[in-house]
C-alpha cells in the first residue's frame, strides 16, 4: 500500500498497464506475421516450382505468439485491477474512468483469441 497520497502513483500504474498492452499488440503482430509468412514461403515455392518444408511450425509459432499476447493482456489487467484495490481513495483523481486501461487489455485479448481462431479454422479448411 502507497503512503504517497499522491495521484501519480496511480497514473504510473496506468502507464504500465499500457506499455503491457503495446508489448501485448506487438507479440499478436510478430505472431501474424511469423503465421502468414510459412503460407507466403508455401505459395511462392508453388510458384517457383521449389519444394518448401510444411508451414507448420510457423503456424504454430506464430499461433502461441497469438496467445502469449492474450495472457499477457488479462494477466496485466487483472494486476493493474488489483493494484487499484491497494491505492487510497485520495490516489485517484476524481471523476477520472480508472477502468477504461483495464477494458482494453480485455478487448485486446479477446480480438488475440478471436484472431487464433480464425487463424486455425483457416489453415485446417
């Protein structure tokens, strides 16, 4: 528990939680990335006529970089929550939405999962 009295402290705290959604949103891209690229390696050997491996181990690279960014997202927003049971009233400013930061590391996860799963229904099609 902060003896701070001081609303900054609650403002750091959101600044973290939002550095863990960007590392969240960057890890969902790298694994995007790293899952279209073994279908991009598979289209263009089609094309060249050149044998290229299976596309799964990046497909399955790329889908637990997916979900690595879903649990890091809730794991955040269930800290950052519960940091905010540990601060004083007097920390957070008033008329201020605290939990506007935490709905959006939900949201991120649950668009993460939404992707996965749309990334596995279409490579098992």
């Amino acid at each position: 528990m902060s003896e701070l009295n001081d609303p900054r402290v609650f403002f750091a705290a959101e600044r973290t939680l939002l550095a863990w959604n960007r590392t969240a949103l960057s890890l969902m891209a790298f694994g995007f990335v790293i899952e279209r690229f073994g279908l991009f390696m598979k289209i263009y050997g089609l094309e060249a006529g050149v044998k290229t491996p299976d596309r799964g181990v990046s497909f399955w690279v790329g889908i637990a970089f997916i979900l690595l960014a879903c649990a890091i997202s809730l794991i955040s927003a269930r800290q950052y929550r519960r940091f905010l049971l540990a601060l004083k009233p007097v920390e957070i400013p008033e008329a201020y939405r605290s939990d506007m930061g935490a709905l959006v590391n939900m949201l991120v996860a649950a668009l993460g999962l939404i992707l996965a799963l749309y990334l596995a229904a279409s490579a098992f099609a």
